[in-house]
C-alpha cells in the first residue's frame, strides 16, 4: 500500500469502531496505566475502562490536570467499581520515571495493559528535554521507553496468571510516521538520531519510532507472553495542537479532525481487542481500530539485517538504552 493511499485510508470514510465502552468486557479486577489520561484521546481511554470498574493510574506531569480529571470521571461514573489514582512522572525529566515506576509497584500486585498515550507536538524550534535532546524525542521516545522498561517485570508477572493475550504494552504512533524520513530516522556516526533542526519532522521521527520500540517489546517479550503493538490514533481535535498558530487550528480542526473519543477507541482497540493475539504481537493499529501495515521500510526496518532488514528497530534501542541507562 502506498504511503498517499495508507493516510488516505487513515484519515476518510472510516469503519466504525469495533470496541466501544457499549461492548468491553467488565475490567474489574484489572490494572491499567495510561500516560496522559488526563486530557485527549488518553482521557476517553480512561473514561471507557473506569465505567468497566478497571483500575487506572492516570501517569502526567500536570498534578492539578490529574485530579481534575479524577473527580470529572468519579462524578459521571459514581457507581463504578474502578479506582482512578494520579501517578506522577515527567518523560521529559528521567529522574522521575524510576520513582514513579517504584510508587506503583508499592500499590499494585499486577499490570494488565500500559498505554504509552502521553506526547508532545509542534513545539519551538530548540525546545529540549531535562538531559538536553530535542523536546519531542525526550518526551515521545525516550522517556516511554525507560517507562516501559522498568514495568516489564510487573507485566512479565502479571501474563503468567492472566488469559492469555491479555497482558499489552501499546505505543503511540501517528500517520506522520509516514513523513520520517527514508528508514524512519537518520542516524549519526555516534549511534544517536539526527534531531533538532525541524520541529516537523522531529514528531515524525519520533512517531516512526515507537513503530520501532512496539516492534522490539514484542520480540523481547512476546515469549513471556506480553503484546506490544503501536497505534495512530487517528486525525483528533485534542490538546496536542495547542502549539500550532491559528490559521492551522482553523485548517485541521475545520476540515480534517475527528472527536476524542474515537481516538480512544483506536487505543481500546489496540489494548483490549480480543482480535490481537500473539500472532499479530508487533503489529500497526489504525483508526478506529484495524491491523494496517506501517510504511515499507519502517516495516523492514524492525528486521534484522540477518531477516533481510535494515535492524534500524535495534539501532534505535540501543541508542535508547544508551541515553537512558543511567536512570534505570
């Protein structure tokens, strides 16, 4: 499938959703985590599972937007079974991913499903994390990656007594993933990715790159019987345009958005289906929630060159595990 045809297919004359809140299954009993489920398609996310009596950390940066949303949800849904608890981490800041990560294995015995939802777009030019890389990949890339990486062993023992295919990790992506450049990203001598000198294109890397990250969770843990899969949530009007000037906002919002809520049903799809198994472990997601192949070479790019790839998947990995291990 073309690059034109696959955003074409992403973007228009959509499918409905085939999992709503109207048909998930009841959560009770079950622990999620979703990052930035404060605000977005992140809040729908959680909206659908807490009135499933799921229990759900809502993991941010912004305490005051947290529990906002908390006492909203607690007031729509008070007969809810669920809890709802504030986890706070900055992505952008890794000094706070390995105590925050610490504070929940303190409260939960388990983890069910961790929604990678929390990103940041359209910044300015030499925006930058706390340890000085390009703001979008600090906080889309690197900082969900070291998040991920310390939950694994919650995950890893959570899969051993849930149903089988239950237990996920889901990356946000995007259909600007088809906008990175050939490859998904370019990669310095050094083994660090190119960044910094186009806002634009830095999203793209960093959406082409938790296509990556999805694949390489799934290799690794696919055998302990954990799912990770990535997902574009689709063409929403939510908080991450907030940077774009007026003129734009007026364009998307007017011609080429969709509401929050399908986003999140995009992300209920990838986290919850039971249409994804193991045999779909690493897979794309598309709005509202279909299988879709990412660009072709994205896709040959999460092989090993021994598979006949180019191992940019694990050239990325390393770069990560690089960058963040003095936070582990």
């Amino acid at each position: 499938m073309g690059v034109a045809a696959s955003i074409w297919k992403q973007s228009f004359f959509l499918p409905k959703p085939p999992l709503t809140e109207k048909n998930l299954p009841d959560q009770l009993g079950k622990v999620h985590i979703v990052t930035g489920g404060y605000a977005g398609c992140g809040y729908e996310l959680v909206k659908d599972l807490y009135q499933h009596n799921a229990t759900i950390y809502i993991a941010g940066r912004s305490q005051n937007k947290g529990e906002a949303a908390i006492s909203k949800l607690k007031s729509e849904f008070p007969n809810s079974g669920g809890k709802l608890v504030f986890l706070n981490v900055d992505l952008s800041d890794f000094s706070t991913i390995k105590p925050a990560t610490q504070e929940f294995l303190s409260k939960e015995t388990r983890l069910d499903v961790l929604t990678n939802n929390a990103g940041v777009m359209s910044l300015l030019l030499g925006s930058k994390d706390k340890h000085g890389h390009e703001l979008q990949i600090g906080t889309n890339v690197l900082g969900p990656y070291l998040f991920t990486k310390l939950l694994v062993p919650i995950l890893q023992k959570t899969a051993k007594k849930a149903p089988a295919g239950s237990v996920r990790m889901t990356w946000g992506a995007s259909a600007a993933a088809y906008f990175a450049p050939k490859n998904g990203m370019v990669f310095h001598a050094d083994g660090s990715i190119k960044q910094g000198s186009n806002v634009h294109m830095d999203y793209a890397v960093s959406k082409a790159a938790n296509i990556y990250l999805s694949s390489q969770f799934a290799r690794l843990y696919g055998k302990d019987g954990i799912i990770s899969v990535s997902w574009n949530p689709g063409n929403l009007k939510t908080e991450l345009q907030r940077h774009v000037n007026w003129f734009q906002r007026f364009v998307v919002n007017v011609l080429l958005l969709h509401p929050a809520p399908l986003g999140g049903y995009t992300e209920l799809y990838a986290g919850w289906s039971p249409d994804i198994t193991a045999s779909q472990n690493g897979a794309f997601i598309g709005p509202w929630g279909r299988i879709f192949p990412s660009r072709k070479d994205i896709e040959e790019g999460t092989k090993s060159k021994g598979e006949g790839g180019t191992g940019y998947a694990k050239k990325l990995l390393a770069y990560c595990e690089r960058e963040t291990a003095a936070f582990v």
